[in-house]
C-alpha cells in the first residue's frame, strides 16, 4: 500500500513541473485582443526637432561670394581681409575671376596716370598691379564681374571684391594731401568730410579747430569718423565754419594734417540759376555787341554753356570766353559766380536774332534767351 502511494506522489510532481514550464514569465504578459498601446509614464522626453539644412532657411536672398584673391609670395595666394596694412615699397597684386573684370582703386593713381599701376584681363581673371607703393595709395581697390548683352554691360552684383590697403610709410601717419590747404564746402542738404585720412589702422584721429582753438567731438550723431573717409558732417550748418586741422596718434608718434578751411553755402543744390543780358538790345551796324550768360551756384560745381547764335550757320566769326571766380557773401557764404561772354565784332543784319544760351551742371540744365535787333 505504501509502495503505491509512493509512485503516486512521484506522478503527480513530474506533472506538476510540466505544466509550471508552459507558464510565460512573469515579466511578459501576453497581450490581449487589440491591445497595443504604450502606457503613459510620467518620464518627461523633450521632442526632437529636425534639422534644417541652409538651402531650406527661409531667407532667399542670394549670398554674394568674394571673387578677389591676393597673390603672396612664393606663388601663394589667399583671399584679402577687408583692411590689408602694407608696408610702403611693396608690390601688391590682386586677382578677381572672370573673363569681363572692372576695377575701382584711389583716385590719385587714377589723376595721374601712375606707371606704378598695371591692370590687364587675361582669360580667366582680371589683374592689378601695385609696385613701388607709397603712403599716398592707400585707400580701396575694388574689382566686379560684367553681364553683358552685345555692347551692353553691367555690373554683376553677385561677383565681386574689395578690400581697403593701409600702405604704411616711416614718418606718414596721415594720406599726403597735395596742397598744404584744402576748401571743404559745407551744404545744408547733404554731408560734407574732412578728408584727413590715416595709413595706420590703429592711430587714434581727433578733429581740432584753430580758432578758438579746441578738440571738435565726434560724437556719432553730428559729427562722426570713417578710416576710409575721414571725418563726416552729418548734417552740415553754418555754426561749423571755419578753419580745422586733424591729429592722428600711433606707436608713441604723433601728427598734425593739412588743415581745412569749412565754406558754408548758400546757394541751394539744383539746376543752374541762370541769367542772360546782353550790352544793347538795339545795335548800329559795324557795331560791336557782347551777350553775358551768368550762374549763380554752389562752389564745387562746374558749369558748362554752350550757345546758339543767328550767324551759326553761316559761320559768323565770334568769340567765347568762360570764367568763374568764388564771391563771399556775408560771414562763411560762398558763391561760385560762372559766366560765359559772346562777342560779334562788326554787327551786320545777319546777327540779328535771338542768342540762346544753356548752362548745364551736374543736376541739370537751364536755358536762357535773349533778342538783339539791327538799327
């Protein structure tokens, strides 16, 4: 009986450990019927947010990249800085792709015609040349790519280079001015600089005025400095008259510029104001008759005149004369007073007529007229 018992127990185990290994963990919980969702935890996950590549940014505007390069020694070459500083003497060579290149540099290079300075356009790029460099060449060169349709061109905006040359020379802190005096006329409609400009990049430049004498503030508002320009009037007025000088500090030296004597204007930005008078309406023949044409403008401003006469088709002999002088009105206003004066020796029937004369400046033309009558 005992031994029947026995087997008994023994069945009843192994059956027992057959059915515990069909169990799953207790870890893994089959999934019911359409369950399969996350459970909510309150783990906080920041979201990702994907990356935007710089073609997707939502500025459009094209990015303009500098085609200049500057040639170094050895054959090397690298792209200038927008200020370079240079030691007077050296040579400078710079380099901008493309088969149509245009250049900008310092007008003075330009003035005189200077040998020093070589530009030529080779297949691939344009080249400038700089040897024997002085202090008095410092300023920007600039260079940009053409589009052009037949004979016509323009300037191609997203080709182009520039950088501004410090050529810095023992004893010149300033850019050598070629007159020991300058005129700056001050207009009340836009700015007017001081042109004391620097070849050092770190001097210090204060603006003086001689008399009274002090130290004029360039405080950013009315008066501020540019490195590439000098120092800037804002908006110019009468008040700032005068004669003025700069002084530039560097490397323990300092230096006095040429000094300036500030105009105020009072004639007003425009066509030329102009008038036309002639010695006598009224002329005998064999008399002799002169026809003035005057303009009253500002200081700075050419005029030209040309003219038209009753004996210009039959080429009448005249003669034509062109003068300016500046006239001071009153305490610092000035005037810039141009004439031109025809002259017909002689008077005949055939010069009778009208005499027309246009006077054009930059902003514009004006043409006068008078009447002269054979007596």
């Amino acid at each position: 009986m005992k031994l029947w018992l026995l087997l008994g127990l023994l069945l009843v185990h192994e059956a027992l450990q057959d059915v515990a290994g069909q169990h799953p963990p207790k870890s893994k919980r089959p999934k019911e019927q359409g369950e399969n969702r996350i459970k909510p935890t309150n783990k906080k996950v920041k979201p990702k947010i994907p990356k935007t590549k710089d073609r997707d940014s939502t500025d459009s505007t094209p990015k303009t990249q500098s085609i200049m390069i500057q040639v170094m020694d050895k054959g090397r070459f690298q792209k200038p800085a927008a200020t370079l500083s240079v030691m007077a003497g050296q040579t400078v060579e710079l380099r901008c792709k493309g088969n149509k290149i245009e250049w900008s540099y310092p007008a003075y290079l330009d003035t005189f015609k200077d040998s020093r300075l070589s530009v030529k356009q080779h297949e691939r790029y344009g080249q400038l040349t700089l040897v024997n460099s002085t202090a008095a060449d410092t300023g920007e060169f600039s260079c940009w790519g053409q589009l052009c349709n037949g004979y016509i061109c323009q300037r191609d905006e997203a080709k182009t280079g520039s950088t501004y040359i410090f050529f810095t020379e023992k004893g010149e802190l300033f850019v050598p001015s070629p007159s020991y005096f300058d005129v700056v006329y001050l207009n009340p409609d836009r700015e007017a600089v001081v042109p004391c400009r620097v070849t050092v990049l770190s001097a210090k430049v204060t603006l003086h005025r001689e008399f009274p004498a002090k130290e004029i503030p360039a405080n950013g508002t009315d008066i501020l400095y540019d490195m590439k320009r000098g120092f800037v009037y804002l908006q110019p007025h009468s008040d700032h008259q005068g004669v003025v000088y700069c002084k530039a500090e560097a490397g323990g030296k300092s230096q006095i510029s040429v000094k300036y004597q500030l105009l105020y204007v009072e004639v007003p930005s425009g066509p030329p104001s102009t008038t036309i008078l002639a010695s006598s309406n009224k002329v005998k023949g064999g008399d002799d008759i002169s026809v003035l044409c005057t303009v009253l403008g500002e200081p700075d401003v050419e005029v030209e005149f040309r003219w038209i006469y009753p004996g210009q088709k039959d080429e009448r002999p005249v003669m034509i004369q062109d003068t300016w002088r500046l006239v001071h009105r009153g305490v610092g206003h000035t005037t810039r007073i141009s004439q031109s004066v025809i002259t017909v020796e002689d008077f005949e029937t055939i010069d009778a007529g009208y005499y027309i004369c246009t006077a054009q400046n930059l902003r514009g033309q004006t043409t006068v007229a008078t009447t002269i009558e054979f007596s």
